[in-house]
C-alpha cells in the first residue's frame, strides 16, 4: 500500500522532518498540502487556473485510483476516521481489483481509445501539457500544441465526471430493481 509520510512524525519519531530534496524542488513544483509535501501535476493546475471544477477533481482523482489498483494491485491507505473497516481476505481484494478493472474498460469504451490514451498520460504518468503536446502534436508550435492538450484535457475531465455519475445513476436503478 502506498502512504504519504508527514512532515513530522515519521517513521514514529516526531524529531524527524522529511522534506522533498533540493534536487527535487528544481525540477517540480512543490506545495504542502494537510501537512505532506505534493507535487503540484497538470490536473492541480487546471484545478487552480479554474479550468476545470471539483467535480472533475474528484473524478480524476478516482480514475487514477482505480487505474493504480486495477493494474499494479496498489491501493492508497487514507488516514483513518476511528471506524473498524472489515479487512477482507485476498479473494474480496481480487474482486475489487477485478471490478476496478471493469470500470476502467468500460471508461475506455465509452469515451474510446484516444481519450484513454489522454488519461493515462494526463493521471497515470501524470505528464506535462508540454510532454503531451510533445507526443500527441510533434508537428505543432509547443505554444499551440499545449494550449490544445490543455483543452482537451479540461474537456476530457469533464466526460469522465458525466461517465462516473451515470456509472453510479446506472447502478443505484440495479440496486432499486
């Protein structure tokens, strides 16, 4: 499972201070969210340019969840809110992974391939606009071509909020039925 280290506090010594290298600092833009340092990628910036919504926060934020479960078998472990949660055993976590991988093939079904393409490098790889534009428009002025990744991207968030909240509609009339 993967955890954020707080600043303090690691490791059970509260001495201890881990922060992001010098090195690291040069290369990313870094900003300290609930007391653990975050690289600040490409959907933080739409988010903050106003580009795109919560809802698109939100969905983004699920999408690369899932995906990281679905293929890698990682799951993030989020702070505890003192509720005892029923660990399962290795077969109920095989079928939510299986069921996180249904929901991404159906994502890529509905939106197709190209927008899949998209979230991966966009969530998954978490490139730049300028990398992208890079791969996807090598003939285009990098000016040009990120301005149009850039869009793409705020359109394609947009579409996966719609997917997941049908998604959840569909299910919840199986669920009444």
């Amino acid at each position: 499972m993967v955890q954020d280290v707080s600043p303090s506090g690691a490791c059970g010594m509260p001495d201890v201070v881990v922060k992001p290298t010098a090195e690291r600092y040069q290369h990313s833009d870094i900003r300290e969210v609930a007391n653990t340092f975050r690289v600040v990628n490409a959907v933080q910036s739409m988010y903050d340019a106003g580009d795109i919504g919560d809802d698109e926060l939100a969905a983004a934020d699920r999408w690369y969840r899932e995906y990281v479960f679905a293929s890698l078998g990682v799951v993030e472990n989020p702070p505890s809110d003192g509720r005892i949660r029923e660990r399962g055993d290795i077969h109920t976590w095989m079928m939510g992974r299986g069921q996180c991988s249904a929901r991404i093939t159906q994502i890529r079904d509905m939106l197709g391939l190209c927008a899949h393409v998209r979230l991966e490098m966009l969530l998954a790889r978490e490139m730049s606009f300028s990398a992208m534009a890079r791969h996807l428009y090598p003939a285009l002025s990098e000016g040009r071509a990120r301005m149009k990744v850039s869009a793409q991207c705020a359109l394609l968030l947009e579409q996966l909020a719609h997917v997941y909240e049908t998604m959840s509609r569909n299910k919840s009339r199986k669920k009444s039925r």
